[in-house]
C-alpha cells in the first residue's frame, strides 16, 4: 500500500516538474516567500537545538533542492552536512545536476542511515486520493520510521484546520491537538511554532535529548 502511495506522489510530482520546472508551484508551494517563510521556522528551530557548529540534515521530500538553495542565501552551506531525499526521480536527477558539491541526493522516501535532524517542509501536506485516514495511516508510519534515523530532533509542518480534509487538489488538511497527541504518546514532548504571517501552518519539533 505504502509503496504504491510513494509511487502516485512521484509521478504526479515529476509531471509538475517536467511542466513547471524547478519552482515553488512544481512543488504545490503557494509562493517562494511563503516557503522561505516555513525554512526560516525550521532553520531557527535548527539553531536553538544545535549545540555544535557542524550538524547533519536529511531533508525528506526534499523537492528541487529548495531548502539546500536556503541554506546557501543564508551562507550556512558550509557547517552543514546536507542530504535530500525525494520520491519523484525527475527533481534528484535536476538537484544532483544543479549541487554537484555540499549535498547529497537520493531517491526515495527512507534514509539508509541517520543525521542530527531530519525535516519535512511541506512533504505531507499532499495526497493522492481524498481518503484522509489512508493519509493518517501513511503520515503517521512515515514518521515512526524516521524518528529512528534521527539523532537530535524531526521537524516538520502541516496545514492545519478545524475540520480534517483533503481538498480537491490533495492538500491535507489536520487537527494540531491529533498530531500533538500523536507525537506525545509515541515520541515525547512535541513544541508547536506558528508563524502569524503563515496561520493556517504548524511547525512540530520533537527531539530527542535535552
């Protein structure tokens, strides 16, 4: 089931590509500022957890290599060890292409090994069939199985609503208070970040030591 969800995103995701080229829209981002925005909130939340200079990051779902072209404007390439991952074949093949040095890209949606953080910017916030308890069920294996590839801490951001939903379009709609409670029975202490420019988005980070 799983495998054949990860199969309808990758394709649905390298048609956009290959129409919309390497932009927020090929990735179902309203607007780069907006999705500069939610990198911000996950690189701050980064940096209040870091006690080093130099931490890993895997960033699953990675897309284009958005966040990695983030990281660069911020001049923070160099401290960190950077490693995407993506289910559509089309964006690795542009980013491994684009970021020949300073990162590394692969196919897929389940690291082979472990960093300090592993985030998600956006990566659940799509779905290929409007069932909304096939996504739960799918969201939430996702993330038990990554929370064992993480050292520190994994981020990541949802859109949130009052009612749970699937649009038309397959953005994912879910209740804060759920995913809360979730990650609290299975993983410990979950911290919730609203940014008021972006209300509608929850950032959850759940890490690992203290």
């Amino acid at each position: 089931m799983f495998q054949s969800i990860d199969s309808k995103i990758a394709e649905i995701y390298n048609q956009r590509f290959l129409k919309l080229g390497p932009s927020p829209e090929a990735s179902m981002w309203f607007s780069k500022k907006r999705q500069f925005t939610r990198f911000d909130i996950i690189f701050n939340e980064i940096k209040l957890l870091n006690k080093n200079n130099k931490r890993s990051i895997i960033d699953i779902g990675c897309g284009y290599g958005a966040f990695f072209e983030f990281l660069l404007e911020r001049g923070a390439d160099d401290i960190w060890s950077y490693y995407g991952y993506d289910v559509s074949n089309e964006v690795i093949k542009f980013c491994k292409e684009k970021y020949s040095q300073g990162a590394a890209f692969y196919t897929g949606s389940i690291p082979t090994f472990t960093a300090e953080f592993i985030i998600m910017s956006g990566t659940y916030n799509f779905f290929p069939t409007k069932d909304y308890n096939s996504w739960r069920l799918y969201f939430y294996r996702s993330l038990k199985t990554l929370w064992s590839k993480t050292t520190c801490a994994m981020i990541f951001n949802l859109q949130t609503s009052d009612q749970e939903k699937i649009t038309d379009g397959g953005i994912v709609y879910t209740s804060k208070e759920e995913i809360e409670n979730f990650c609290k029975s299975n993983f410990g202490d979950v911290k919730a970040v609203i940014n008021p420019a972006i209300p509608k988005d929850v950032t959850f980070v759940i890490k690992k030591w203290s």
